[in-house]
C-alpha cells in the first residue's frame, strides 16, 4: 500500500496502466500487418516482420508513439483505422474506482501518457475515466517521449509537483526508472497490462494486480 499520507500528485500512464494494452497491442501486431500485407501483397508475417523492423529503428523515441510519423511511413490511414476498433477499448479492473476515491480525497490527479494527442482523444471518447484527471499531458506537448532524459523535469513547466511526494504509475519499466533517474519517490508497475497477455515478472518495482488491493480507505 503506498503511503497516501505523504503524497499529493499522483500520476498515471494511460495504455496500459488505466486501459486494456490489448487495444493497442491487436492494432499494431495484428490489424496493421493485415492491412500492410493487403497493401503490398505479401503475407501477414512478412508483413509484421516488416513493421517490427520499423519499430524497433525508433523505439524509445517520440516518432515510436506518433500517429503522423506512422501513416507516413506506412502509407496507412492510422487514425481512421484505430476509430474502427474502439469497441476494443477497455478500462482495467476497479481504475474508476480507484481514481473516483483519490478524487474524493483531493489529490491531485495526472494523466501523462506518450499517446499522440489524435490517438488520446479517441480514448477519452471511448472510456468514462477522464473526467476525473486535473490534467491530461501527451508527451508530444513537451517534445520527449516519458522515457528519455529530462522529460520529468520538463513535466514541471507544465505542472509543478514535488518528485518527493509525487508517485506513479505506470506499464512500461523504462519509463519508471527514468523517472526513477529524476527523483520520482514512489513508482508502481503494472502485472498485467495487456489481458490476452502473461503477466509481467520484475522485482525492481512494486506490480499493481488489481487497483482495488490499492484503494485508501483514509488518508
């Protein structure tokens, strides 16, 4: 249980972390090589070698996560697609309780996701969590992506928090430990981010199963 008495920001990732990493997953390694392979007429798995390859070239970076540099290099109508799944979307176990109860409590609450602002959107239209973040920040705003050097310090120009009291979470382990790197006390991996997935093993990070295990009863 993090000592909620000690913390005033709370942070969340978005995919994930609040949402089923499932939507994202099935749309990069499954519908996107079957539209590629239609396209140049070679089969799925060529297909999804091809865009595994073009991945890996900028993973870690902003162009990794950006909508526009993808149907570019794709030659693929990224958005409209995406729109045609959001009945894939899902909000993890128990996240709108959780965040309802540390609404309750006054905190102060943000979404700080790597999600392009296009792809962000169409989430806050599909899942009923939004309504309860003071702030929702893509880190395209700020021009680092929440894994590169710097991009928690630059968070502050945003939104000013105190790393000691601050905690977050989040799916991806490069991200908390460059938060890590730039003094965020309390940080919380996710188990399970995608639900058609094994869980995740670490032990540098506490793995969050289920929100609920984490509600405050009183802070």
């Amino acid at each position: 249980m993090p000592p909620w008495s000690k913390i005033d920001t709370i942070m969340f990732d978005m995919d994930g972390t609040l949402l089923d990493l499932h939507f994202d997953n099935y749309f990069w390694l499954v519908l996107i090589p079957k539209i590629y392979s239609e396209k140049h007429g070679i089969s799925k798995q060529s297909a999804l070698e091809i865009i595994l390859t073009k991945t890996e070239k900028v993973r870690g970076t902003l162009k990794w996560y950006c909508l526009d540099y993808w149907r570019k290099e794709l030659k693929i109508d990224i958005l409209n697609l995406k729109m045609s799944i959001t009945h894939k979307i899902a909000i993890r176990p128990n996240a709108g309780s959780f965040l309802s109860a540390l609404k309750e409590r006054n905190k102060n609450l943000l979404l700080v996701t790597n999600a392009h602002p296009a792809s962000l959107d169409i989430k806050m239209k599909h899942a009923a969590i939004f309504h309860y973040f003071d702030q929702l920040i893509s880190s395209h705003n700020l021009r680092l992506a929440k894994e590169n050097q710097g991009f928690w310090n630059q968070l502050q120009k945003v939104e000013s928090f105190e790393p000691s009291r601050t905690i977050l979470f989040d799916d991806s382990l490069p991200v908390l430990y460059q938060a890590q790197r730039e003094g965020i006390k309390y940080l919380y991996g996710i188990r399970k981010p995608d639900s058609q997935k094994p869980k995740i093993i670490s032990s540098e990070f506490p793995l969050v199963e289920d929100f609920k295990d984490l509600l405050p009863i009183a802070i």
